[in-house]
C-alpha cells in the first residue's frame, strides 16, 4: 500500500515565525554594576539573618554576638590598640612565611617542571604531601622549631610552599612545545626561551596556586598561633574566647576575614597586570 506524504501548504512552517521575539537585551546598568548590587543586598541577607538568629533568641548571645556588637567591638578595638596589636605580628608573620614560599616553590617548581625526569621522580613525593593534613606536623614543628617565631613561620612556608610548588611544575611542564619549537627555529637562545616564551606562558597557571597560597597563609598561622606565643590574631581570638567575650572572638575572626578579602584583591590585581598579554588573545578578560 502506498503511502503519500502531504506537504503542508506553503507558508505553514512559517506560521510561528511572527511569534518569536528576540532575546531583551540586558539591562546597560544591571551589566555594569549587577556584581556590586547582587553582593550588597546578599550581604545585607546575610547580616539580617545573622541579627534575627541572635535577637529571636534561638542562639544565645554567649555563643553568637549581634553584627553590631561584633562591629562595635572590631572598632573599639582598633581604637584602643588591643586588636591592632595583634593582627600587625599575624601579617608580618604570614607576609614573611608567603614570600619565602613562593621564591622557593616557584624556583623549585620551574626547575622540576623543566626537566621531565625530575618531573617523574618528584610525583610520589608530590602525592604524599599534597595530601598530608598541616595540623598532623604542627607537633613536628614545634619539636624542632620550638614555640617561637621560626616554628610558626615555617609552619606558613610549609602550607604556601605546595600549592605554588605544584601548580609552577604542572605549568612548566605544560608550556606548548610548538612555542618552544618556533622559538629555536627563530634562533632563540635558551635563556631567551626561557624568560620570553616559558615564563610568560606559565604565569597564568602558576597565579591559582599562588591565590591558594595565600589564603593558605592565615590559616594555618592561626592554627600555629594556638599551639603557642605571645601575640598575634589566633591567640586574640583563642583569649577572647576563653573568657567568653565573644564580640571581641567574632571581631578577630572579621579582621581575618577583612584581611583575607584584602590579600585576594592584591592577588587579583597582581594576576591581571602580569597575565596582560593574554586578554584579546584568549577567552579569558
């Protein structure tokens, strides 16, 4: 038995066609300051939940204190030098720790990267500490550094160090070798390829672990306050709550998250200046 097929008659396919209205396109302003407004009013979320969790009474003020009295007490803190006293000592501390990670783990990272055979060699060793928890060495410093100054830097050397460390191998080792190839094909020198071919390709890879490296720093400086010293924002924190002052427990941990936010907008601006060369030829902006 045959079968016909009906066209449909001319125009019919099109019948919808009149209904389809392009896409709005976005709001100029809302694309311009979308990120600042959606933060501000997250925030402001944020901060009023925060407030009805302790007014309401379903936590008790002994445990949680109010945004405001958490401000106040950040303020007067300031003012009074009690928390500026502290936090100056935690930064000089993870500053020192930082720059000497990333110095090292960049130089070893790129070394290891560029050879292969290294490479190889390096990654159970790689697996291993990448893995293994800073808090199960904490008393591994302590025994060989004691509780002074050189145990809580080395304790930020050590979590800054990996991060930079792997990503600059994983970097290096990843550069494009058809890159390297044109170079010497151009007579480029070694040194040359180097510093204007390898480097340059491998920044951009390299700035994550830097970025994790950071905010890796006041961690585990605050972990290696606890275990012992004099001075710095762990210990603040740690005291205060000992004698159950907690809006000036909950003003330390602001000034560390304020410290934090301040770190990634260095580390951002950073990124971008030296990974410039990059924006028009990739789909990163």
């Amino acid at each position: 038995m045959a079968t016909t097929i009906t066209e449909p008659p001319l125009g019919e396919d099109r019948l919808h066609d009149e209904d389809l209205v392009p896409p709005k396109a976005p709001n100029p302003w809302l694309a311009k300051y979308g990120r600042v407004v959606y933060g501000a009013v997250g925030l402001v979320f944020f901060l009023a939940l925060w407030w009805w969790v302790v007014d309401s009474g379903s936590v008790s003020d002994l445990y949680l204190s109010t945004p405001q009295d958490t401000v106040r007490a950040f303020i007067d803190g300031l003012a009074d030098g009690t928390l500026r006293s502290e936090v100056l000592p935690s930064v000089q501390r993870a500053l020192l720790g930082f720059v000497i990670a990333l110095v090292t783990g960049i130089a070893l990272g790129i070394f290891v990267g560029s050879f292969p055979i290294f490479q190889r060699l390096a990654e159970p060793v790689l697996l291993f500490f990448r893995n293994l928890s800073l808090l199960a060495l904490l008393p591994v410093f302590v025994v060989f550094l004691g509780i002074g100054e050189e145990s809580k830097v080395a304790i930020v050397v050590w979590a800054c160090f990996w991060p930079i460390f792997i990503n600059a191998v994983g970097a290096v080792g990843g550069v494009e070798r058809l890159l390297i190839n044109a170079a010497r094909t151009l007579g480029a020198g070694r040194g040359y390829i180097f510093t204007r071919v390898v480097l340059p390709a491998a920044i951009p890879a390299i700035f994550p672990g830097i970025r994790l490296a950071a905010a890796n720093a006041f961690t585990a400086l605050v972990a290696a306050e606890l275990v012992g010293g004099a001075h710095g924002i762990g210990i603040y924190i740690n005291n205060a709550a000992l004698r159950y002052q907690t809006p000036q427990m909950y003003a330390g941990i602001l000034a560390l998250g304020l410290i934090g936010i301040l770190v990634n907008a260095v580390m951002t601006v950073a990124e971008w200046r030296l990974t410039s060369w990059q924006r028009g030829l990739t789909n990163k902006s």
